[in-house]
C-alpha cells in the first residue's frame, strides 16, 4: 500500500462528496477551505476536508452512515484495503 500522492487529479478522482457519511453540514462548514486549498498547490496544505485517505482524519465527520472508498478509483490504483479514512486517518506509508 502507498501513500496518495496528494494532487488535484487524485482529488477529481475522491468520491466523499458523494458520501453518505460527509453530512452536508460538514461539507458547508467545509466548503471556504476546501475552496481556498484548491485555489492553492494541494501538495502543499497541510489538510481538506476531502481525500480522506491522503490528507487524514475529518475534524467534523464524526459518525459512519456508509464509506464508499471501495468504489472509488484511486482505492485500486492504490490497492487500499479499508474504510473510513475520515475518521480512521489516511493510508500508511509503505
Ligand atoms: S479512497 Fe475514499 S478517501 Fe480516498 S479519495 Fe477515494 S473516496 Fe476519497
Ligand atoms: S473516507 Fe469513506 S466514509 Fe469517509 S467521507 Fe470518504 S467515502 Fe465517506
């Protein structure tokens, strides 16, 4: 297992917008910086409140309603093996 490369392809590739678990409180209370990172070079932020699996923990997801990482194409490209990086925190390092 790798860690994601944190770019903006990888981002258009995350699914947990979609996410029945990132509630749409958290995606208003979330929007200003994750505007703000993507107007940037994401590989430089130090977090979003997106791609759970290379930026880490939520800090506002706090309740499993369903992960749909395994449908996503970045968790087979990185032959990732688990579920809630939102509030498990990302992907180890090899
Ligand atoms: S595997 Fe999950 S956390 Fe990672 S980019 Fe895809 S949907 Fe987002
Ligand atoms: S990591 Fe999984 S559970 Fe969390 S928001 Fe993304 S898809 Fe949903």
């Amino acid at each position: 297992m790798s860690q994601i490369p944190r770019t903006k392809e990888n981002l258009k590739k995350c699914l947990c917008m979609k996410c029945p678990t990132y509630t749409f409180m958290c995606k208003m209370k979330n929007m200003p910086r994750n505007m703000v990172a993507m107007m940037r070079d994401i590989g430089k932020v130090d977090r979003m409140e997106a791609m759970f699996c290379a930026f880490g923990k939520s800090k506002c997801i706090t309740d499993e309603k369903g992960c749909i990482c395994m449908t996503c194409a970045l968790f087979r490209e990185y032959n990732l093996d688990k579920a809630y990086y939102c509030l498990g925190g990302k992907a180890p390092k090899m």
